[in-house]
C-alpha cells in the first residue's frame, strides 16, 4: 500500500530515455547517427538505445538509412499539429515576470527561426513602472546587427554565413550603431567569449539592452533572454548585478525544459 504522504513518481523512465535520444538525434547531422554513437551521446547502454530506436523506428519517430538514424516522418507530421510557442510561453511566463519585477525593467524572450532571425514570444514588464503598460512587443522582429538578441544570435552563426547575411556597409538605427561589417564580426566574437551581448544607444537613442543565450541539454541555442530599459534608469552601472540576475534566470528556464533525465540503469 502506498503511503498517502509519499510524492508519486509520474515520470516514466523509458519515455524518459526516448526523449533523451530523439534530442541528441536532432543534434546529428542530417545524415544522422549509428546506434552505438547515439548510446554514447545519451549516456546509455547500447542495447537499451537500440531497444528504444527500434520501437521509434516501428512507430516512425525516427527512420533508418543503411546503418544510421534519422529523425522519422511521423515526427515531421505532428510537428506540423503543434503550437511552436504557446507551451513554452505558459512555462516560463512567471520567470520572466519575476525578473523583470527584479529589476523593474523589460524583459523578453525570443527563439530563432528558420529564416536565420528571430521570433520575439514572449514579455513581462516591471510591476513598479509607474503608467507603463504592456509593451506589445510580441512578433516584433528587430535587424540582427543592432539588436542585442541578434548579437546573441549572429555570435552562433560561422563567420562566412554572416557575412552572407550581413553587407559590409550596414544601416544606422542610432548614435552608436556598429554600421561596419568587419568591427561588427570583432564584437562577435567577444559575445561568444563572456556569453552575453550589449547595446547601448544601437537600436533607439537612450536604450540599453543586455541578452544572454539560454541553451539545451546538447548546447543548441533554443532562445534569447533579454532586459532591456531606458539609459537614464538602466545604465551601464546596473549591467553586472542584471547579467547575474539573468543567468539565475536562464538556469530556471533550463531546469523547467531540460531537467536531469534518469540515467540508465
């Protein structure tokens, strides 16, 4: 008889262990994976990683090509049923509500898409802005150069594919706009080194934003935090204490998505 007081364990550990491997799947190649390196990669037995992707296998979560695996077609199919944003949303809505109100500035969350940018889903304001409403910024889009998210985001991207995206004569939207392609790929790199981006007077005269990566269990960027606030109240002395309160944040996030799966046993 169970002890009425005992928490009960609802996570299934196999389902568990199947999700683990569809993820380090999609961290593959498009040509895939064997069975023996994707046991390595989700830290499990082989013979319980084979037992796993075959039953995927027969339900068409995934595909086999000669000797490797692939992400199946049934997967392709319901993806198409899902709401991209509207679960992640739910979830981390109160995390970002809570920093915000922390530092009484805005603070959003965007993901990338497939069209090299990214999609802004989600936002919370200061409950102590005093007649500041919603910002509306939901589905806004903002250019990669000049925004700290897409810092975030080009910092990601191998130097000829920005290059290809970028021209080297790039638009001013402000004062301190970097509009030189070359000074914009140095800045790129220092974003990758302290693993946050700034900008300060780039996007609108008197705004400064800080971003910073949020990632998945395989190292795959999968969304962009961001607090941003008006220069006069958010100044560059606040940034050290912000970027700490941010990666607090950005852990949160990751334990509510990615949490410790149950290792093999």
């Amino acid at each position: 008889m169970t002890d009425a007081s005992s928490p009960v364990e609802l996570t299934n550990k196999s389902v568990m262990k199947a999700i683990r491997l569809l993820r380090e799947l999609a961290a593959q190649p498009r040509s895939g994976a064997t069975v023996s390196a994707l046991a390595k990669a989700a830290e499990l037995s082989r013979p319980t990683a084979f037992r796993l992707l075959n039953s995927l296998e027969r339900n068409g979560f995934v595909d086999r090509v000669d000797h490797n695996y692939v992400l199946g077609w049934e997967l392709a199919r319901l993806g198409r049923y899902a709401d991209p944003y509207s679960g992640l949303v739910a979830r981390v809505q109160p995390l970002l509500q809570e920093l915000a109100d922390k530092c009484n500035e805005t603070v959003t969350l965007s993901v990338p898409n497939l069209q090299d940018g990214l999609d802004l889903v989600a936002e919370a304001a200061g409950s102590q802005l005093i007649g500041l409403s919603a910002q509306n910024m939901i589905g806004q889009r903002w250019p990669l150069h000049a925004s700290s998210t897409g810092k975030v985001l080009l910092a990601e991207m191998p130097v000829e594919k920005v290059k290809a995206l970028l021209p080297e004569k790039l638009e001013a939207y402000a004062s301190s706009t970097i509009t030189d392609r070359a000074a914009l790929l140095k800045e790129l790199e220092q974003v990758r080194e302290q693993g946050f981006s700034v900008i300060d007077n780039e996007l609108e005269e008197g705004l400064l934003s800080l971003s910073r990566p949020i990632r998945d269990s395989s190292g795959i960027l999968v969304a962009v935090l961001s607090l941003n606030g008006p220069r006069y109240r958010f100044g560059r002395v606040r940034i050290p204490e912000a970027l700490q309160q941010m990666q607090a944040t950005v852990e949160r996030i990751v334990d509510v998505f990615w949490q410790d799966i149950p290792g093999d046993e």
